[in-house]
C-alpha cells in the first residue's frame, strides 16, 4: 500500500476550491496516492474526475 493523502476540494471554512487536477499529479508524481473528499462540492460544482485522474474519491449526503 502506498502513502497517501486525504483532501477536500472545498474548504469549509473559507470556500478555497482546490485545483484537483495539479494536486492530484503533484502528490501522484511523488508515489502516493489521492483521497478527494467531494462531500461540500458534488453536485453543487462541476467535477471532472477523468480529467483530474484521482486515484479515489468520496462523496456523501449532507443534512439540511
């Protein structure tokens, strides 16, 4: 198993979108592996996961 990270697409806090397709080759360029957590951003933003090549992602329901 390889090292990874695990990283929102959108932060809570500030709303800060982060650029998935760079990070992704950044951390993949290092040997590890990428974890995107799209739970603030799936279905409110477009997302290309193809284009970005993450290696997983996960995505789940918010209450409102």
């Amino acid at each position: 198993m390889s090292p990874g990270s695990l990283l929102s697409h959108v932060d809570y806090r500030t709303s800060r979108l982060l650029d998935m397709a760079a990070i992704t080759e950044a951390v993949q360029r290092h040997g590890a592996q990428v974890v995107w957590d799209l739970c603030r951003s799936a279905g409110v933003l477009p997302i290309q996961l193809g284009f970005c090549q993450a290696d997983f992602d996960v995505a789940a329901p918010t209450s409102t």
